[in-house]
C-alpha cells in the first residue's frame, strides 16, 4: 500500500496506541527473514451479525447515496485485480464471500454515474443486503476521526527547514505473518536481519541521532518537529512548498517498536490535565521547551518512514486513495476491507445532529479495536482537522453483502 492513516481519538489525540500500517506495495531490499516464534494470538470472538431491511437504517433515504458509490468503485477496482476465489474477510471476521461474489456488482458500478444518487442508491438496494453487526448482543461501539495534516517544507535543507522525513532505509524487513499461518493474518512485525535472524529496528531517539547512517536519506525537510512528529501519527500528509506546490507523503516503513502516547505522559506527570488535552496543547507545551519538548517526543519509540505520492490521495490499508468523510477505518480481524458500511453515529461538533451515511472500509488502525468500532476520515484542512479532533461518538454500522454471501452469525 501506501499506508493507514492513524487515528486521533477525539480530543485525546494521542492517548490511543499508533496506528498498525500495513506494508507497501514495494518489496522489501531484504532478503528473507528467519521468522522468529510469535506466541499465540489472543482469542477473537466471533462477530454477530443480523438481518435487515434498507428500511430500518436510519436516514437511508437521505444519504448523498454517489458519493460512497465514487469511494466504492476504488475499492472495486482493487478487487478485481485479486484472484476470484480470493476471501475478503480473515478467519474469525464476518464471512463476506471471495472475490467472485462481489466481481458482479463491481463491475455494474463501474458504469453508473457518482453524480446520479437516486440511481446509486438503488444499486446497493438491488445488489446488497445489509446486516447489522453486533458485538456481545450489543450494536453499540465507538467511532472517532482522523485527518490528513499538511506541513510547511523544502525539498533541500536550508534555513527553518531542519528536519528530515525519512525514507524507508534499504535494510527494514516487513513480514506478513499471515503468509505463514492464516491464523495470525493481518499481523505484521519489522526488523532488520542479522546472521538469518531478525531482529528488532532502532527506537526514535537513535534513528533521530543517526544511527541509521547511509541507510536512509530525507525525502523532504520540514520547519517543525512537533508537526512532523504529528505526521508520524497520522501516517500520510500533505507537505506545502514555498512556492506553493504540494507534495503528498504516506507511509513506506517503521521502525516495528511499540508506540508510547506522549499525551499520556503528560498526563501521567501533572502537565496537562486530561480534560484539557488537544493537538494545540501538545504542540504549545513542546514549542514552549525546546530541550524537554525533544525528550517528550523521544519517549515514543516507534518511527514512520515516508514516500512521495503520486495521483490522488491519501492511501489507504486497502491500497486505493481515500474519500473524505466516505471512508472508513476498521479493525480487519471483524471486517474486512472493500465493502460498504452503513453507519449511524452524530456529528462530532454537534452531538445533537445526526452523522448517518453509507461508508466504505478502506483502512486500518492500531487503535481501531473491535468488531464496532471504527475511525472516520474527514479529508484535509482546518475544518477537517477540527472535526477529526472532536469525533468520539457512539454508533453502530451495518454491513452490506451480496445476495450469493450467507454471513456466519
């Protein structure tokens, strides 16, 4: 891919665990690892799942219905390009047929207009059903938002512009463990190899000190630490040249080390209150401290590398580019990526009004865990960013499936 987005979780932006990216569509320079023992996974329950009608989700009838159709025909244009006997969906997450069962209504979808929402919503009607899904007999789980930031940059260091982005250094290994057993399928662990063993990636502050040598170069330099450090959160961004021009940069790599919410530490030692903890107070405290603003961030050990994106964007888990406030953010092992979620929750600034409109799941999360729970992407921009940072409702979606699907539950 390029890679997932990473979530904010509400006004705690970054209290939650950092978002699992999956790999890039490159292969890695590296030879095959030997994989070390991986313990057992922990349990998944199954997911629940039930039948309904179009006429019990509500506001259905008043959904912008072609503009999930747009996000749905990426989607389907990734699909396509896998084997048809292919399953979407990993064991334990909703049965949602092979590739051959969604081939149909992929390619009719292919033919109608974004433009035409009537039409668009009588195609999910004629191909789909939907089936509300539960978790321990409940419908009802969390759902909150994510952004795409843009920075200011140069493409060469000079003046305000110190501080590197990094590309993916020539010896980071990616393994897909579920290419050596299904059951631990969406999992992927990073490394490097030495003497055919892999072993674990430099944290934060020795890649920052530059332990990684002639093994990675910057892409881009940018003005600010904290907005690059945000960036790394977030996974995928926007970058702003002087003379006006964008760049799009998304995930290549990381280091593989655990993500360390430094809102938590400052939290956890009395700096900032916990009802008082946004992105703006982060990047306060931090511009405010030079020298412990630097340890502050050095305290998350995990490290993103990053890519120029060509086309549209950003990308997504499930390789396409995402559209605002139409994609969705899942956790894979309930769900699988490429289909249409109908989702009732309410708007993150006015929990009086309500956010009900078909999505479609084309990304992932480290902190998006759980069978009803997902992340929003709202686009880019300060609204965007506002309404990211202010979304952490409760809700529940249902999933769409064709007729030829039968889900367990």
């Amino acid at each position: 891919m390029g890679r997932a987005l990473f979530p904010i979780l509400g006004l705690a932006v970054l209290l939650a665990s950092c978002a699992a990216p999956p790999e890039p569509s490159a292969p890695s320079p590296a030879p095959s690892p030997v994989v070390p023992k991986i313990e057992e996974p922990p349990v998944v329950s199954k997911v629940k799942v039930r039948l309904r009608t179009f006429a019990a989700l509500n506001g259905w009838a008043k959904d912008q219905h072609g503009e999930a159709l747009k996000a749905f025909q990426k989607s389907c244009t990734r699909l396509l390009t896998l084997p048809a006997t292919r399953k979407l969906a990993v064991n334990g997450a909703v049965n949602s047929g092979t590739v051959q069962d969604w081939k149909p209504a992929c390619l009719v979808a292919a033919t109608l207009s974004v433009q035409d929402h009537l039409s668009a919503k009588q195609f999910f009607e004629t191909w789909f059903m939907p089936y509300e899904v539960q978790d321990s007999q409940t419908p009802n789980g969390l759902f909150t938002g994510y952004y795409e930031p843009e920075l200011k940059g140069s493409l060469v260091q000079g003046g305000a512009y110190q501080i590197p982005l990094l590309a993916r250094p020539t010896d980071l290994v990616s393994v897909n463990m579920g290419s050596f057993d299904k059951d631990l399928g969406g999992n992927t662990i990073w490394g490097r190899v030495k003497n055919g063993r892999l072993r674990p990636y430099p944290n934060r502050t020795a890649i920052e000190a530059g332990a990684l040598g002639p093994l990675t170069k910057p892409i881009m330099w940018v003005d600010s630490s904290v907005d690059a450090f945000f960036l790394h959160i977030q996974g995928s961004g926007r970058v702003r040249l002087a003379n006006g021009d964008i760049k799009r940069v998304g995930f290549a790599g990381k280091n593989g080390q655990p993500y360390k919410s430094v809102g938590r530490v400052l939290i956890d030692s009395g700096e900032i209150p916990a009802n008082r903890l946004t992105m703006d107070a982060i990047r306060n405290w931090v511009d405010a401290r030079p020298v412990e603003g630097a340890k502050l961030l050095q305290k998350n050990p995990s490290y993103i590398f990053f890519r120029i994106l060509k086309g549209d964007g950003p990308i997504g888990a499930q390789g396409v580019s995402l559209t605002a406030g139409r994609s969705l953010a899942i956790d894979r092992r309930y769900l699988p990526l490429g289909v249409p979620l109908w989702l009732e929750t309410h708007e993150p600034l006015n929990k009086n009004i309500p956010f009900q409109r078909l999505m479609v799941a084309q990304d992932t999360g480290g902190a998006i865990k759980g069978m009803v729970r997902g992340d929003i992407f709202f686009g880019a921009g300060a609204r965007a960013t506002k309404r990211a940072g202010n979304m952490k409702r409760p809700g529940r979606y249902f999933i769409l499936l064709p007729h030829s699907v039968q889900p367990h539950g």
